[in-house]
C-alpha cells in the first residue's frame, strides 16, 4: 500500500500576528500574495519579519501593506538593500480589492496582516484578517472563556483542577 500523499494545502508559516488576535475580532480571512524582493525573500526564510503594528489599505485602486518591517539581508548585496519597513503591495483580484474597500469605508473595519507563511506552491503569502477592534470588556471576556476551557480539559483529562 503506497503512503498517503500531503495534502496541498500545507503551509509553512513564517511569521504569526499574535497581537492581532488579541486586539481584534476577526470577521472574515482572506490570503493575498505579497510583491518582495529577493532579499527580502531570503530574510522571510530566516525569520526577519515583523507584523505587530502593521495593517492594510487600498491605496489608488491597489492594496497595502503598510508597517510591516522586514529586516536586511545580512549576506546580501549592498545595492540590492531595500527600506526594511516600506509600504508593500499585496496582490488580490480587483473585485476583491472592490470589496474589502467597501467593507472598511462603510463599515468601520480595519485590514490587519494576521500571518505570513510559505504557500504550498512556494509563495509567500500574507493572511489578512477583517477585524473590528475589541474593547477592554471583550478582552476580559475572552480571557475568562480561555480559563474556562483550560480548567475544562483538565478536569476532562482526569487530572483535576488544584
């Protein structure tokens, strides 16, 4: 009986916004291919990325990632060096673009890059999340349902709650 093969949809993730997650209540994901340089693919591979306090707009008809910071190339070459936190295009299809422009303008949402990964067919692509942004009351709630279930496993898991 021959193995069973990997499935596509496999992903290697390079970078997690754990920030966002925490900050936000994410309505709807979406994957967005994201326009680097080689350098900066070299520095993805080694975990140079940073996407706390980033976030997405549409900008002339394109859609931005703005803020994200993603470090040098240390054995790159001098002149192929670019700004390490320059706003950077992510690719989507127009109508979806159209959308999510919509949604933000009469809504009140915010686009907010929630991680960045190695895609099955070796691109790097940004997941990025429609959030609206949580008060201090639905922090504290989450937190209390996150203890919750943590006390709920454990006593599931016959180890008792101490």
């Amino acid at each position: 009986m021959a193995a069973p093969k990997k499935h596509q949809d496999e992903r290697k993730s390079i970078v997690v916004n754990r920030k966002a997650r925490h900050d936000y209540a994410v309505l709807e994901r979406f994957e967005a291919g994201i326009s680097l340089t080689g350098p900066e693919v070299k520095s993805c591979l080694d975990n140079g990325v940073a996407l706390t306090d980033s976030y997405a707009c549409v900008r002339n008809g394109n859609l931005v990632l703005v803020g994200c910071r993603i470090s040098p190339y240390a054995n790159g070459n001098y002149h192929d060096r670019t700004e390490p936190s320059r706003d950077r295009v992510l690719l989507m299809h127009r109508r979806e673009i159209l959308r999510l422009k919509k949604s933000v303008e009469a809504k009140g949402l915010t686009l907010i890059p929630l991680s960045l990964y190695f895609s099955s067919h070796h691109k790097i692509k940004v997941e990025l999340g429609l959030c609206r942004g949580k008060n201090v009351r639905d922090k504290r709630e989450d937190l209390k349902k996150a203890i919750d279930d943590r006390e709920t496993r454990r006593t599931v898991a016959g180890r008792g709650v101490r």
